[in-house]
C-alpha cells in the first residue's frame, strides 16, 4: 500500500459514498479539469447497466474499465486485480507515460474494507492508495441512522467531500462525519471545480489534526485513542494491533496514528489501518507533530470491551476527548 520512497508511484484512489451523494458529479467535474491527465477510472456498478459509465463517457475518451459483476466489495473473484493489470499493462503497450491515478468508482452500497483487502496481490506495484468519500450533506443525518454502509464508507476515508451545499448548511454533516472519523480531511466546497481539485488532489505530508472535543456522536461508532506504558515492549505494541483485529474483525473501522519503537528514539512510524487491512508502517522523525497514539475507530464495540480485549496489556484505552493529534497524511 503506502510506503516510504513511493512518492512517484501512481495513486489507487476509491472513490466511496452512498447512493445519490454526488460520486459521479464528482469525478466528471475532476476528468473535466487538466489536471486529471493521465487518470484511469473503473466503474463498479451494483446493477447490470452501466449507468455511471455511460455519463462519465460523454466527458469525452479516457481509459476507462468497468466491474459489472455487482458490488465490487462483494465479489468473490479477482476481477478488480485483473481489470488494474490490464489497464497498467494496456498503458505500457502504448509507450505512454504511466497513470499518475487510477480512480475506482464504487457502487453506494460498497464498503471500502473488503475492497482494499482484494487489492493484497498488487502490493508489488507500489500503489498509494487513498480513499475519499462523498457525503450528502442533506441526508448525512439519516443516511447515519439506517445504513451501516454509510458509517463504514465515511470511517475508511482519508477525504470526506461534502455535497448537496446548495442544499442545506453543511456544519450538522461535517459535525457527524467527524464523530465518525475526526481523522479525515473535509472539502466543504461549493464550487464544483474547485471540490473535485481538492477532493482528488490531497497534497504529500500534509498534517491533520484531531478536533478538540468529545467525538463519537453518532450512536453504533466507538472512537478511541490507545497509548502505551512505558514498560510496553515494540513485540506488545505489535501484539496488541494484531489482537484487536482479530478480535474485532468486521467491526473494526478505521486505526491511524503513530508508534514509537523503544529500542530507536528517533524513530516514529506512522500506523494505517482501513478495516483490518493494515498499510506497511512508514517511519518518520519523532517529534511534537508525531507523538505516539492510535485512534482506532470501531463499530458496535465500546471501551470496556476493548480493554477487556488484553486486560494485561501495557496500553491506555480510553474515549478521544479533549485531545489533539497530529497524524501526517500520505498521499
């Protein structure tokens, strides 16, 4: 996935959000703007017609892929990983130069967990991968009661875009989506071009702090911050990742944070997790904007139970309030 030294490798962006908040605007006002040379896009339709393919063509002739076989997070087969080699490989046979990004467009009833999970045979390529979720910023509030698509697609994303601002004020959305996931960079933007820029266009090593505040709003979400004793060993810290993705399983959202190796002092390195698919660790220079916290975001698990997880374990589990972290994106 992400890693150190891979800064020119081409970016796997899915693009998430449920159904009617704005995915297809989005990506055809980005294909409409120069900066999305050298962008590839793969359509996954939960239906058999190609609607989103259909409109996204008319911006003109791009490569694109589509996944028909419905919801790509529900599949069985490698097609998502047949349909990437294809389009990399078909790019090479042309003596173009390589995609800067391949964009997947989700169905609105994926869940971008078991999606980068598929993804594992493509490590080798060195993709960064990102994911950035539409919120419609009318429904946000009833999209979060129903549907737990809806939670699992905002809590997996990097990039959390705002629709529908004609519509309604975006402050109730972008307060429920950060109860979710504070973690997540939010483009409140209300002119097309420029939403689709920064939605697709997240800048290297920009830094993103926590808000202030009690998060964990909305009612099924757990948002936690673990930290480590000092005794804690680099094998405890590991081992207590481990554990709590078995232990969590499907119910686990969202880590993210940094750990601080013991026997290195200098050394950080950046932890991201989407599900219980964990990026390969990233080290950094520790320092103030890298102190050593995970904030692990969870479905239908509450603290207690966390802490039950490894009662003997040299971590501090505890709800996310009133604390700041700062966490260095990548990608």
């Amino acid at each position: 996935m992400s890693g150190a030294g891979m800064e020119d490798a081409a970016e796997f962006i899915l693009l998430a959000g449920f159904l009617g908040s704005g995915k297809t605007t989005l990506l055809v006002d980005w294909l409409r703007l120069p900066e999305a040379a050298d962008t590839a896009v793969i359509v996954n339709e939960a239906g058999q017609i190609d609607v989103d393919g259909a409109v996204i063509a008319t911006g003109g002739t791009l490569p694109m892929a589509l996944l028909s076989n419905g919801c790509v997070c529900c599949s069985l087969t490698n097609d998502l990983v047949f349909t990437v080699e294809a389009l990399l490989r078909q790019r090479m046979e042309t003596g173009k130069p390589p995609f800067r990004r391949i964009v997947l467009e989700c169905s609105g009833l994926s869940r971008p967990g078991p999606i980068l999970r598929s993804l594992g045979p493509l490590a080798p390529l060195g993709l960064r991968v990102r994911v950035v979720a539409t919120c419609d910023a009318a429904q946000a509030a009833e999209r979060a009661a129903h549907f737990e698509e809806f939670a699992a697609q905002l809590a997996a994303a990097d990039t959390v875009v705002f629709t529908k601002l004609d519509q309604t004020s975006p402050e109730a959305a972008q307060a429920l989506a950060a109860s979710i996931n504070p973690l997540a960079r939010a483009v409140v933007e209300p002119d097309r071009a420029a939403r689709a820029l920064a939605a697709f266009t997240a800048p290297p090593g920009r830094a993103s702090s926590l808000p202030e505040g009690e998060a964990g709003a909305h009612p099924r979400v757990s948002v936690l911050l673990a930290r480590f004793t000092p005794e804690a060993s680099w094998e405890d810290r590991l081992d207590w990742l481990e554990n709590l993705a078995a232990f969590a399983g499907e119910r686990l959202l969202r880590v993210k944070g940094f750990l601080h190796p013991p026997e290195q002092p200098g050394l950080a390195v950046l932890v991201q997790g989407v599900g219980t698919l964990f990026s390969p660790m990233v080290p950094m220079p520790r320092g103030e904007r890298t102190p050593e916290a995970l904030v692990v975001i969870l479905r239908d698990l509450e603290l207690e139970a966390v802490r039950q997880m490894m009662p003997e374990a040299p971590a501090w589990i505890s709800r996310l309030s009133g604390n700041r972290l700062h966490c260095a994106g990548v990608g």
